[in-house]
C-alpha cells in the first residue's frame, strides 16, 4: 500500500494530573516526605508520531506511523488508540530492552510543568526499519532522539523515492546543530519551528534573519510558530502571518503536533499555503480545548470551523 503520509517520531503513554498544587513563581515544589492531593487524572497517549498521525487520519488521509515502544501496557494503550484511530500500526517495532515513553503532565491554572521518560521512543535504529516497506507521497519526521544516523537514512531514502519531507525537529535534533543538520535541510519541503527553536537553530534573533537564513537552507516552506501571539510562514515566494484564535485553552499538550500536521495536511488538500494556515491554525485551537493531545482534533466533517482564520501576506 502506499499511504498518504508515514509519521515518524515518537509513541507515548500520558497521564495529565489536575490541580491540587500551586506554582510558587515559576516554580512548582513539592516538600519532601510529603503526600500532595490532586483533584483528577487522566490518561491518553501522544508523542509526536502518534499526535501526527491523528490529524492526518482523522482528515481523510491514509496514514501509517512508525516508532518504537515497549511491550508494556503503555505500548498496548498506544496500538489500541491507532487501530481506533485507523491509522496503520505495522511500522511501530516493540522491544522488550525498554519502557514504552511516559509523559506526566502536572497542570496548574497558570501553566504546567512535564516529567518525560523517552524509553522506547528514542531507541529507534536502521536496522529496525524494512525500508523498502515505506511507500508514501509525504515523511511528516518529528523528533527521533537526535539519531544522527537514522535521520539520514530516513532523508536519503525520501530522496531517493521522491518522498517529500515534513520536518518537525526536537530538541535533540536541534542541540546536533547546523553543522550536522545542514545537509538535511536542504531536502525539507516543509520545516516546522517554534520562534525559541528557530533562534536557537539559527542564532538569529531577528524574525526577518531566521526567515532569511532558513529559506535559502531548505528552500521550500519555513513555518514559525509563537504559541497564542501566532505564526509567519515563509517560502521564497511569499510571506504570511496569522494570529491565534484565542480560545481558552485547558491543556496545551499537542498544540504544536497539531498544528505542524495540519499545515501539511492543507498544503496537500489545496498547495495554498493560506489556506494550510487556517487549518492548522484552528486545529491546534481545537485541541487546546481538551485533555489529551488526541482529543480536539478536527475532523473531516468539521472543517469548517477554520474559515474564520485571518491570514495577511507581509514583507520583510
């Protein structure tokens, strides 16, 4: 078969504890020897494979996803939310040497603090992966522990192919460098950052310098996004700039996978990279709106709640 998009990143079980704790600052303690009450839990499962993979499938499209867990109840957890989600589990590899990631989200009414265990998730190598098996139009790659190695096999295999590249680095991706990510960057069609990211990888601090300096590397679309004050996307032709739609967010868990997915499901839907922007835009709003960074997701047969997304073209 050959999907729309195979996801590659992460796979992890999360459980989200509610209030019942204060932040002092901007810190959240916690007195040794003590028991603290929280008001509520609940689980669900993420990572930036699984998170993607969501918004793709439940937009219509044939998606596989490709990680790495443990065969531990988590891992069951993370299979039985794909086969629900009909999304194609049979890139996912189990390994019996790790725990299957653990995100603890700990929410407060100002913010919230993640405890992660990356386990399985980040132990991904080339040998696991049957790569002739990975027949798709688009890689949406998110984070895969900073393996160097992996993320060229995974680029010169999409070159190879004619697979277009998404690319959502994490933050081990991003600590390699531009030195060593420079080469890659070359072959992204879609490069997705938040601003801290995006100064981090180009020691610019100026947005129209980061625009200037990524779009010449990847010469495609650079996407920058800066939690509720919006986004700017650029390509070589033009330049766009959207705010967020400032719905009250309960937990902010997968607002970005949501949004990097959706931008590339729109580009795929229409190639207008206006319109990618109000999709996106709308369905990270719509998963702030819940717990769990699957729950909120749009779906097919509600696309219309993204018209209301303004975009405005600018120059730098």
């Amino acid at each position: 078969m050959r999907y729309d998009v195979i996801t590659i990143g992460s796979a992890t079980r999360d459980v989200f504890w509610k209030g019942g704790f204060k932040p002092v600052k901007d810190r959240l303690c916690f007195e040794l020897g003590s028991k603290t009450e929280i008001e509520d839990l609940y689980f669900s499962t993420g990572g930036g494979g699984t998170n993607t993979a969501a918004t793709f499938a439940n937009l219509g499209f044939r998606v596989a996803c490709l990680s790495k867990i443990g065969e531990d109840p988590g891992g069951q957890a993370v299979l039985d939310d794909l086969k629900e989600l009909n999304v194609d589990s049979k890139f996912i590899k189990k390994t019996s040497d790790f725990h299957t990631a653990y995100s603890t989200v700990l929410s407060t009414e100002l913010d919230r603090a993640i405890l992660v265990y990356r386990g399985a998730s980040q132990e991904m190598e080339s040998k696991d992966i049957d790569f002739d098996q990975l027949e798709a139009k688009w890689f949406y790659i998110s984070s895969v522990g900073g393996n160097l190695e992996l993320l060229n096999s995974f680029f010169n295999y999409a070159v190879k192919k004619n697979i277009r590249l998404a690319w959502n680095p994490g933050h081990k991706e991003l600590k390699l460098g531009m030195g060593d990510l420079k080469s890659l960057l070359s072959n992204v069609g879609v490069l997705i950052l938040n601003l801290e990211e995006a100064k981090k990888l180009t020691g610019e601090g100026k947005i129209s310098d980061i625009f200037g300096s990524l779009i010449k590397l990847t010469n495609g679309i650079v996407v920058v996004t800066n939690g509720m004050k919006g986004v700017d996307v650029c390509s070589n032709k033009s330049c766009f700039r959207a705010s967020a739609l400032g719905n009250e967010a309960v937990e902010r868990a997968g607002a970005g996978d949501a949004f990097g997915s959706a931008f590339v499901a729109g580009l795929i839907l229409k190639n207008d990279i206006e319109y990618a922007i109000q999709l996106a835009t709308a369905n990270a709003s719509s998963v702030v709106s819940e717990i769990g960074a699957k729950n909120g997701l749009l779906r097919k047969d509600s696309l219309g709640k993204f018209e209301k997304v303004k975009v405005d073209s600018f120059k730098f």
